[in-house]
C-alpha cells in the first residue's frame, strides 16, 4: 500500500511541475506545433538565439494553405505581464515574420501567435526561454 501512495505522490507533483511553465512546447531551431483546436500547423524558428530584449521569428503556416499569422503576444507567467506588440510581417516566400519581440526580462516567456484561415481564428502556443 506504500509503494502506491508513493507513485500517486510522484504523480501529482509530476503534474504540477508541467503547469508550472504554462505547459507550452519550448522552441527550439526549428518546431511544428499545432493549434489549440488542431486546425493550424505551423513551424516556427526563431531568426537568432532567443536572447534579452528584441528578438525576431520566422513563421511558415504548414496547412492549410491561405492561412495567415495575424497577430502575436509575449506574456511573463511568473509576473503577469505582457510586452509591446511586434510587427508582422508576409516574406516574399509566404512565410511570415514577427519581428521587434521585445522579450526584456530574463526568464520564461509565453508567445501566443494568432492564426487565421478564412472565418475561423486559432492560437499557437510556444514557451522561450531568455537567459
Ligand atoms: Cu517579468
């Protein structure tokens, strides 16, 4: 009966550390991820290693194709707040870029793009990390 309690145990603060980062895959050189609702793949590369103050990220929409990033957020879960709005951008090759990122605390950051195809608008969640 111990060795139950004890992997419940493990369980949960197993469960508390992945909520703890906001859950967010953290980006690497080059990640896919889906949407919140899996409507939207998109790959997402940061220009430069993710560094303290402005930082800029290449955006591809994998599917469907029409797709545009038409916005994107940084938030700071640990203090609750957020940075300015970068500027977007369509590169000649369709992808897109979200430039002057202002990521100005070392630290873990949220950045939420905005997706939208047509009617329907969906999220894509990344975590960075800026030493
Ligand atoms: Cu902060």
């Amino acid at each position: 009966m111990k060795a139950l309690y004890l992997a419940l145990a493990l369980g949960l603060a197993n469960a508390a550390c992945a909520s703890a980062d906001g859950g967010a895959t953290t980006l690497k050189a080059d990640t896919e991820l889906a949407s919140d609702t899996g409507v939207y793949k998109v790959r997402a590369v940061p220009v430069a290693p993710v560094k303290r103050g402005a930082n800029d990220f290449s955006v591809q929409v994998v599917i469907p194709q029409g797709a545009k990033v038409v916005g994107a957020t940084a938030f700071m879960p640990a203090h609750g707040h957020s940075s300015d709005p970068p500027s977007i951008t369509q590169a000649a090759d369709g992808s897109f870029r979200v430039d002057h990122l202002v990521l100005f605390m070392g630290g873990r950051w949220e950045i939420t793009l905005s997706v939208a195809g047509g009617a329907k608008e969906d999220q894509v969640r990344f975590g960075v990390d800026v030493p």
